[in-house]
C-alpha cells in the first residue's frame, strides 16, 4: 500500500503535533513492510532514512490551509495514494482518498473565545467537515473522543484511541548533573517548582505565582522555574514585562537538549490547565523523576490518574497544599514515581506505533 503523510510540522524545530508525527514514523515503517510511505514536508527533514521512505519537499508561501489545499493537494492527486494520513486537524477541501485524520483535541469547537474569531469559525467548519469525511479519526485520550461525540453527530466507532508516548531522551539527569544546573540558574539550596509551556490564561500562571508565595511562608527556599512563552498573561504581546518576585525566575525558552535537565532539576512541576488533549510537559517531568501537581479534569485527570497529584480548582491556597505535598512528602513522592516506572510502556511510543500499524491494516 502507498500511504502518504502530510508532514507540514515536521522539522528540525517541531513541536507539538510535529513530535507526536515524528515520533510515530521513526517506527511505523519497519512495523509496516507491506507499505510504502510517501512523506510531504514544507522543509527538508533528512531525518527518515528508509528504503521505504520518500520524502518530498513541497514549496510553501501563506499559512497552512494554503498550503494544504495547494501544493500538498496537486501533490496529493499526482501520487493518488491508498491511505492519506492528515496529521494536522483537518483534511484537505477535496480529498477522495482513504483517510487516518489525527484529531489532536478541538479545543477551537469547545472553547471558540480562545482564538480570532475568523480564525475560529473557518476552522469550527473545516473541524467538522474533515471529522466526518475521515474514514478513521485517531485521538490521544477518551476526553477527546468524548468532546468529539457531545459536538459532533459522527460514528464513533470509527474514532480509535492512541496514546501518545514520551520519548527516550527524557531521562533522569545524574545528581552531579543536577547541582551544577541549580548553581547555574542561581537556584542551589531552593526547593524549585517548574512550569514548562507556552503560557494561556487557561493555565493559571498568576494563581500559581500566587501559590508559590503562599508557599514561602513554611518553606521559605521555594523558588518557580517558568520556561515558556506568554500569550498576554503575564504582559504579552506590545506591553512590557511584568515586574516578578525575585525568587520568580523566567526563560522564554531553552535548548531542546537541555530540557531534561530542566525537568530533572526542578523539585516539582505544575500544569494547572483547565484545557489539554493529552498533556506532554507533565509526563516528561515525570520521564525525569519530577512529580506534578495538576488541575484535574480535560485529559490530564484521565492520562495521569494515579501518577500526579491533583487538584479540584486552580485557588492559590489549594495549589500551595498540593505543592507542599510534592515537595516534602517523600513516602508520596516516591509512589507517584514508582507507579510511572510501574506503567512507562503504556507510554511507549513504539507501543502507539504499533497500534498505529494495527490501525492500517484494517483498513
């Protein structure tokens, strides 16, 4: 079988829905010998070195609709595939072929106040139009297929469940390692809670600033570590940054080869989001030996029940409770860490290539 793969978030800088491709096609092909696999990117990868690979690199100007229903979709018509694998929301405007549509989460159908509202409607449109054409809807949790089902009237026998994994290099970091980061970053002797993501209001920065200083009042060498971009939170966008407490410390980002050793250096990691299709920065930390604290509801209550603790609401006072819980209960701390080691198949990638494979030959 040909297969293709619209590879457009694939590349040297990929996050999110780029990962979670690359990660599955570094396996997929040798679980898949009977297939050829046809990948379309806007930049050359070079990372898929196969006798079954192709890449193809296509020319890219505008956004991605533009690209997706231009190049990619002559692209697409001259190879006429099998199987297409639309690994980005939503298929192209024509597209006659079998197809895999992952569905990361829709986010933009359930909360539309999020994002530009022309933004918003075009894709509430091309959300649905693409879920119910795909011939099989691929989702990381049962929270997205459940949202999924309450907004939309399609069969949900054809939506299968695929958890994503975490990948290998997100290992704990030697205690040399660690101490000489903390003296690094200032934070030697401190107790550091860590948050790593680009920084929404549905993540509860400022609560968990707050949280932190409530914090101090017992534990008085807690520190936050915040790794991410911010979206009008904290200041954003034209308006200068926010004057932070002095034992706030905050990178807009750091080198993809340093993460783990963030993660490892960090005593506990929060993500008090109220929105998530799956929830990759927690698991990570825990990959590095970091327990987290987390909102509990989307799919972070789902993904990490039994391996994070949890709270009901994003209150400060709450927060605080939970992170001193994290960072002082040793006897906690330890079976939270334990029950991952107990479950880390279940977030094996190879394990999500597999049932990937699984998923074509029914097809």
């Amino acid at each position: 079988m040909k297969i293709a793969l619209d590879g457009f978030e694939l590349g040297r800088d990929a996050k999110g829905v780029g990962r979670v491709i690359h990660n599955l096609l570094v396996q997929l092909p040798d679980l898949s010998p009977n297939d050829d696999f046809l990948i379309f990117t806007k930049e050359g990868i070079g990372q898929y070195s196969h006798p079954r690979v192709e890449e193809r690199l296509l020319p890219w100007r505008g956004g991605y609709l533009r690209w997706q229903n231009g190049p990619l979709r002559r692209a697409l018509k001259r190879a006429n595939p099998d199987l297409f694998i639309a690994s980005n929301y939503v298929l192209p405007l024509s597209c006659p072929w079998k197809t895999i549509l992952f569905e990361h989460d829709i986010s933009v159908v359930s909360h539309p106040e999020w994002y530009p509202r022309r933004y918003s409607f075009t894709r509430r449109f091309l959300v649905r139009r693409s879920l119910e054409q795909a011939d099989l809807v691929v989702v990381s949790s049962e929270f997205v297929k459940k949202e999924i089902l309450d907004s939309f009237d399609i069969n949900g026998e054809k939506i299968r469940i695929i958890g994503y994994g975490v990948e290998e290099k997100f290992r704990r970091a030697s205690g040399t390692e660690i101490e000489l980061w903390k003296e690094k970053k200032g934070l030697a002797g401190k107790k550091v809670v860590g948050f790593l993501g680009s920084i929404f209001r549905r993540r509860h920065i400022p609560e968990l600033i707050r949280a932190v200083g409530l914090l101090q009042a017992g534990l008085p060498e807690a520190v936050l570590y915040l790794v991410g971009q911010d979206f009008g939170v904290l200041g954003g966008g034209d308006a200068p940054a926010p004057a932070m407490p002095d034992w706030v410390l905050w990178d807009q980002s750091l080198p993809e080869e340093e993460l783990s050793l963030y993660y490892s250096s960090v005593d506990a990691f929060a993500y008090l989001s109220e929105y998530e299709g799956f929830g990759f920065p927690p698991l990570e930390a825990l990959a590095c030996g970091t327990p987290s604290v987390l909102l509990d509801g989307s799919s972070l209550g789902e993904v990490f029940s039994g391996l994070a603790l949890m709270v009901d609401v994003p209150e400060s006072g709450v927060i605080a409770a939970a992170l001193r819980t994290a960072l002082t209960d040793e006897a906690k701390r330890a079976g939270l860490l334990n029950e991952f080691d107990r479950r880390r198949e279940r977030f094996s990638w190879k394990r999500a290539a597999r049932e990937l494979a699984a998923s074509i030959r029914s097809m």
